[in-house]
C-alpha cells in the first residue's frame, strides 16, 4: 500500500499480514507528525518533529486490519506499509 499526499490529511489503508513496516518520505520546511491509529481509534504509533526531506520509518507488528493514518504537515508526502 502507498499513499501520496500533500499538506495535513487523514487516510485508512487495510494489512492482510500481523508485521507492517511503515515508510515515510516526508519534504517539509516546519516540523511534522504522522500518527498510525487502529480501528478502534487506538494510537499505534508516530513519527515525528523532523524537518526538511526525511525518509523515517516506523516498524510496528498490527494484525489484519484496518488502519488509519493522521498527517500533519506542510509539505508532500508518501507513506508505504509493507508486510515484513
């Protein structure tokens, strides 16, 4: 699953596997936040408060499911989640 975007956003995406890798490519001039939720609005994790062009990632273990991303920025962005 990959998701480009620009500016501050909220978009779902489904896993079919239990381990997710979640990637960021984030270009910005001010600090950002991207936050995973689960279904049940539960925070499963975030990356946050770089600036400039930064790739992070974020390894989280989620079952199937549907999740939700929260962004929070200025600038574009693509968000990739992987099975691992």
């Amino acid at each position: 699953m990959t998701v480009p975007g620009s500016r501050d956003a909220a978009v779902s995406f489904q896993l079919t596997s239990s381990s997710s890798l979640v990637n960021a490519s984030i270009n910005s001039s001010r600090p950002y936040i991207v936050w995973v939720y689960d279904s049940d609005g539960m925070a499963r994790g975030s990356m946050s408060n770089m600036t400039a062009q930064w790739n992070p990632a974020l390894s989280l273990r989620l079952e199937p499911g549907t999740y939700y991303l929260a962004v929070f920025t200025d600038g574009t962005w693509t968000i990739a989640a992987t099975a691992t």
